[in-house]
C-alpha cells in the first residue's frame, strides 16, 4: 500500500517508440510519465518500444517525475519479454493493462521476481473493461505492491458499448466502484483521459468533476494539458491555509481536553483534521517538486 504522499495530479502517456517524446519528456512539468510498450505502439513497433524505454530510464535527466512502464498483456506475444525488461529498468512501477483478477496481478509478479525485479516493485493496475469493473475489489487489494488504479474509459467505451457524453455520466458506476475499491485499499486511483485535444472546456470541466469524485490526478495524451490538470488537482491556497487553521485550531482543543472545536462556525473533528493534515502534505510534496523542476 501507499504510505506517502506523492503529487500525481497529471500522469502522461508517451509512446516509447517516439524517441523524441522520451526526450521531451525530461522537460515536461508533468508529476508522471507512463511509458508506454502498448496501446500507444504499433505491432512491428514494440521491441524498438522496449529498447528506447530502457535505454530512456538508463540515461535518466527526468528529476523528481514519476516513470511508470507499461506493458503488453500477457495473453499477447509481447508481455512476458516487457515484464522480463521491465524488472530491471529501474521504472517507479510497472503499469499492467486490462487487469481483470488477482490472478493477472499474480502472474505479472511471478514474471517480475523471476526477472530480479526490485521485490517492492510497485504495481499499477488499468481498470478498463466490465470484468475489471465488477473486480475493483479483488485488483486493489490484491498485493501490498499494488499501488495504483487507472481509468482506462476508452476502452471501457467501447466494451460497454457507452458515449462520451460532457457529464461522463455513462462511467459513473465503473468510476464509483474503481473509487470505493482504492480508497478501502487506500491506494491511488488515477482518472481516465479526455479524447478531444481541441476541448479546452470539456477537458477543465473533466478533471474538476474527477477532483469531486475523489480522484487523485488524471491521465493525459498530450503536453498541452500538463498545466490544467497540475491547476484542478493540487489543493488552492485558500484550501491549504484554511487546513492549516484546522490543525492548528484543533491542536489547541485537544490540548484543553476537547475532541472538537468551532472555526468560523463549522464544527471540526479529528476526520476534518486528517484531511487537513493530507492537504497539506499534497501542497508540501509538489512544492518540492516544482522547486526541485525550477532548479533542472
């Protein structure tokens, strides 16, 4: 399980057989960068996908920014030889796709430690199809290196035969049981991409629903949206300084033997002041990263 507080408000996918983008990507003020061995790449593409991310993470140059692989499945040609590289890449985590069981988490390990994979290697699992759904449960807490769920709602689309609609009210049921499963779990869950690159309004309006729904950052497919994504998910300064009162207000009540106390009228409890307290550290940690970004 996650222990600590790491910004992952934008994860973008760079396809690892577009060197360039490996390089860019050094660049980008993204807190993430998935690598990408499969949907992103082409089939006579997938060993040069292989190749360039090893050689990419090898070279380093990416600072404080998350690198997440991920692989092909393994009921492919191609997943077992990306979990055998993978193990020794020296990625943040592997990213599994179309996890659907325990099993498939199981499986992926068994490969990963057999390959000399670091033993606390984190798993990151794609939730995009109906059985994947209906298994949220079982895939979060499936290991103690299960780290991470991500949206997949592109292809979760095209399974439940559904539309992108503004409201994304047709992925309301497979988000809420992904939310409930990684909070019982108490490990991050990532939103699923915005299609429409020319939708500004549409992609805004999308990341500040996933924020209400819970969500801990969001998904992207192209660099222009780093900066949206960084704004709608990190807490305001007005949410940080009133948490900051919180903690401080409540410090003070239980120093005079009281478990709650009134600030500017709400009652406070110590479940407000952990949530405080969880803001704070968000705030604290991307700070971190971004002077550490300033000094590249």
């Amino acid at each position: 399980m996650a222990s600590t507080i790491r910004p992952r408000r934008s994860v973008l996918y760079m396809p690892g057989s577009n060197a360039r983008a490996l390089e860019k990507g050094r660049t980008l003020a993204a807190d993430g960068l998935i690598l990408d061995m499969e949907d992103a790449v082409a089939p006579d593409a997938k060993q040069t996908a292989r190749e360039q991310i090893t050689a990419a993470i090898a070279e380093g140059g990416y600072g404080m920014r998350e690198l997440i692989v991920r692989t092909n499945g393994l009921d492919g040609p191609w997943g077992e030889d990306d979990l055998k590289a993978a193990a020794k890449m020296g990625a943040h985590a592997v990213l599994l796709p179309k996890v659907e069981s325990k099993a498939m988490v199981d499986d992926a390990i068994k490969i990963l430690d057999a390959a000399g994979a670091p033993k606390d290697l984190p798993i990151w699992a794609m939730m995009e199809t109906p059985l994947g759904m209906l298994h949220a449960e079982e895939i979060a807490f499936s290991s103690p290196r299960l780290q991470c769920l991500v949206m997949g709602t592109s292809d979760l689309a095209k399974d439940l035969k559904a539309q992108h609609t503004p409201d994304r009210i047709p992925f309301m049921t497979s988000l809420g049981l992904c939310m409930l499963a990684a909070r019982a779990a108490k490990i991050t869950i990532l939103d699923g991409v915005h299609l429409d690159l020319a939708d500004d309004d549409g992609f805004k309006a999308s990341c500040v629903q996933g924020r209400e729904l819970g969500m801990d950052g969001k998904t992207l497919i192209h660099p222009k949206t780093i900066a949206m994504a960084n704004e709608a998910f990190s807490p305001s300064e007005d949410e940080v300084a009133w948490a900051k009162r919180i903690i401080e207000a409540h410090a003070e009540a239980e120093k005079e033997g009281k478990g709650v106390v009134l600030v500017d009228g709400k009652l406070i409890e110590n479940l407000h002041v952990e949530g405080a307290k969880q803001a704070v550290a968000l705030a604290d940690a991307i700070a971190e990263m971004e002077q550490s970004a300033a000094a590249e």
